[in-house]
C-alpha cells in the first residue's frame, strides 16, 4: 500500500525540520524499521525508519531541503502501485503529532519477554543494531516488537530508557570506545572510568601507570601561556605558509661582518639579520605589521619585533622597539642584552609589551616546519627552522646549497593569502640577497 512520508513534529515547538542526510536513494527497496533519513532541527539530529515495506519511489525533499511538519518528504509505495493521487497533492490529511518517548516506552513494556541463549541470532533492524552499537547496548537483553520478534530502533530506545544509568562524561565515552555495556554494571552511585577499567580488566594495570604519573599546579607562567595561546587559537582564522630559502648569500653576509661585530662589543646571528630583514619587508607590506580587533584596524608605522625566548619553564617574548630606525649593529647588542635579561628574569614590563611582529626560530632543534600561533593582538608570527644542505637546481645544474624553510602563520581577517605570499616573497628576495638592506 502506498504510504505517504511526512515530516515528523519531533517537538511542541518544531515548525519545520531539516533532511540533512538520506539514508536510501529513489528505487532502493525498504524494510519497515529501516532507517530513511535524518532530520536536523535548531537542537539535534533524529532519524526516521520506515514503518512499512516497499520501494522508494519518491522523494520530495533532497538532502539539505526544509520541509515543515507533516509536510511531504516522499513516497514508500509497491513497485507497480499506482501513486498519481499522491504525486499531484491529492494527499490524506495528516495529523501533526509530538513523537512521545514515553509512549515509546509503555508500548515496549506491553511486549512478550523473550528469553535467548548467548550466541543466538539475533533479529533486529540494521538502525537497531546502530543504535544498540551507538548505546553500548547488548541486544541479547531486548525484546523485540516487529514481525518476528524482530528488535526495532524503538526497542533499543526503550531498553535505554529504562535501564537509563547515572555515568560520567568520560565513562560514557570510554564505554562507547569499549563496547561496554554500562547497563550491566553494578556500582555505588554514578559509573566511573574505574568502573568501565575494571569491567574490561584493566583497572589494576591503569591504576599501577597512573602511581607513576605526578600531578603538578601550573605555574602563573604556564597559566598565562595556555591563556593567550587558547585566546589565539580561538580567535584568529589562521593560515601557515611556507616556503624555502636559499641562504647561501646571507651566511656570507654573516661571516663577512662577523670580526667587525666582535670588535665592536657585538655578536652578530642569523636572528638578527633576518629581524632587520623583517622590519623592511613590513613596512612595505603593512597589513602584516598591524592590529585588528574586528571593527578597527590598526597600521604601525613602526616595527617592534618580539623575539620568543625559551626560558625552561615556558616562553617569553620580549620586544626591539623601531627596529626599522636602528643598525644591524645596533639590533645585535639589544637583542642580545634583552635575550639574557629574559633568562634572568630582569626584563621588564616594557620589553614584554607593544610588539608588532614576532619572530620564532626554533631551527636549532632540527625542526623543519611547524605552525607558530600568532601573539595577540599582532597578526602573524614568522617561524623559522633549520638551515640544511640540499641538491637544487641552479642555472641548469645540480648544486649543493644551504637551504631554510620559513614558516609564516597570518590572521586571515585581515591578511589574505596573497598578502601573506608578497610578505614572505619579498622575505625570501632579501635573505637571498641581503645587501637590499642598504638600500
């Protein structure tokens, strides 16, 4: 018999819902208790069985259409049924009636109890069997009400309700994990995670690993890091790139200045070349040295580059103020005399805050990529990694050259992607050819 397939009023205030998934095509043949579709309300997601057999021969409302309540989603009918009275509107009238779960309930209670054997077939519906698997539920405790004893989708729902436990949120996801079935547990108050080891047999080994673990408070430090970093990575849509440098140019740039640096009281670093190299290419591209709090933006006409320190226990970033205003020489000495105040712990406030730009090297690890989270309220952080020889191809030949992967994370709100690209372009041109920056 041709059946008509609305849109189920799955609460008091539902006018519409949404078919966010099929789970059978036009032409599929369908079994009563199989699961049709998913409907997704401003709440949550129910599936849909079907209460009969037959094929699909209509669909009304595609995957991501609306439909309201009672409204027609499609058609459940015989291969050669005639369905034209259905197709052209000609519709019985349709009740619009509150799925009650505890109608769900008393009518599973009505059943016959079945008694199976361990290891015997079960029959149920292949949405039963999800939901039962979903539930950690045995469906060997289950009575089914479809034909034959059959376990169907409201079955399982019953079982679940009735035999509802109290259990933690990591229990329940540790039984789901498990395949425990947590009704079968017997413990004082709410199922624990202990409850789920020692069903499985593994309490007494988890018990001897955590004996062996130390729990520590945080330090206001690493308090105050997973703050901003949690801040950060919620906040800002970042992107990372990538892209290779050659170095060869500004390792001979280094070594040709090196002496001249020790004579003057200086010790000049790749850290150091590539901050002054920074505060060029940002001042040329000033979208990446600026702030964005979403209704304002703000362009620095000046470049303070935060350099991240490993002090042990976590990570500090002071700052260079106007490093576009200072020498090579210059930014050497205070970098350096700020870098030891950090691991002292004599910096200052003022070294901490105000920064533009941040650069974070942890090449010396032998790290060739990673993705550096952007210092709030700066809008990219260049990473750098390690320097390493590799055969590339110059003018036609294979050559050996000490290359660098460099690693730009930018907030997308505010710097586009092709942005992003002509600031670690025309990075890449200077590194290449260090002596731009006499320019």
């Amino acid at each position: 018999m041709s059946k008509l397939i609305v849109m189920p009023k799955l609460g008091l205030t539902m006018v519409e819902g949404k078919v966010s998934k099929w789970h059978k095509k036009e032409g599929d043949e369908v079994k009563k208790g199989d699961l049709l579709f998913e409907v997704e309300t401003d709440k949550i997601t129910n599936r849909v069985e079907a209460d009969q057999d037959g094929i699909l021969r209509k669909v009304f409302v595609q995957q991501g259409g609306t439909a309201p309540v009672t409204g027609p989603v499609a058609i459940i009918a015989g291969v050669d049924e005639d369905i034209s009275n259905l197709l052209s509107g000609d519709t019985v009238k349709v009740e619009a009636k509150t799925v009650d779960i505890k109608e769900v309930v008393e009518k599973a209670k009505d059943t016959v109890s079945v008694t199976r054997k361990e290891g015997e077939y079960i029959k149920a519906t292949p949405y039963a069997k999800y939901l039962a698997k979903e539930k950690s539920i045995d469906l060997l405790g289950i009575n089914g009400t479809g034909e034959g004893g059959r376990i169907l989708a409201k079955n399982v729902v019953a079982y679940a309700d009735e035999n509802k436990v109290k259990i933690s949120p990591t229990a329940a996801r540790m039984a789901k994990e498990m395949g425990v079935d947590v009704t079968a547990i017997h413990a004082k108050g709410r199922v624990m995670k202990e409850d789920i080891l020692s069903t499985v047999g593994m309490g007494e080994e988890i018990a001897a690993i955590e004996d062996k673990v130390e729990k520590v408070a945080p330090s206001n430090m690493r308090k105050v890091i997973a703050k901003r970093m949690l801040e950060s990575w919620t906040t800002s849509p970042r992107v990372t790139y990538n892209m290779e440098v050659d170095v060869t140019s500004m390792k001979e740039f280094r070594d040709k200045l090196k002496d001249s640096f020790n004579k003057a009281g200086g010790k000049l670093t790749y850290n150091h070349i590539l901050m002054k190299i920074a505060s060029k290419a940002l001042l040329e591209i000033p979208y990446l040295n600026a702030s964005f709090n979403g209704e304002e933006i703000e362009f620095h006409h000046y470049v303070n580059i935060g350099l991240a320190v490993d002090v042990g226990e976590g990570l500090m970033v002071p700052n260079i103020k106007n490093v576009q205003d200072k020498s090579l020489l210059d930014i050497a000495v205070e970098t350096e005399a700020i870098v030891t105040a950090t691991r002292e712990g004599t910096i200052t406030p003022d070294n901490l805050s105000g920064g533009t730009f941040t650069i974070s090297n942890i090449g010396m690890f032998g790290i060739d990529s990673f993705s550096p989270i952007i210092n709030k309220p700066e809008v990219a952080i260049l990473g750098v990694n390690r320097i390493v020889e590799k055969p590339v191809v110059l003018d036609g030949q294979i050559v050996i050259r000490p290359m660098m992967n460099l690693s730009l994370t930018a907030d997308h709100s505010l710097v586009d992607g092709a942005m992003a690209a002509r600031f670690l372009a025309r990075f890449k041109e200077i590194v290449e050819n260090p002596y731009l920056l006499l320019m």
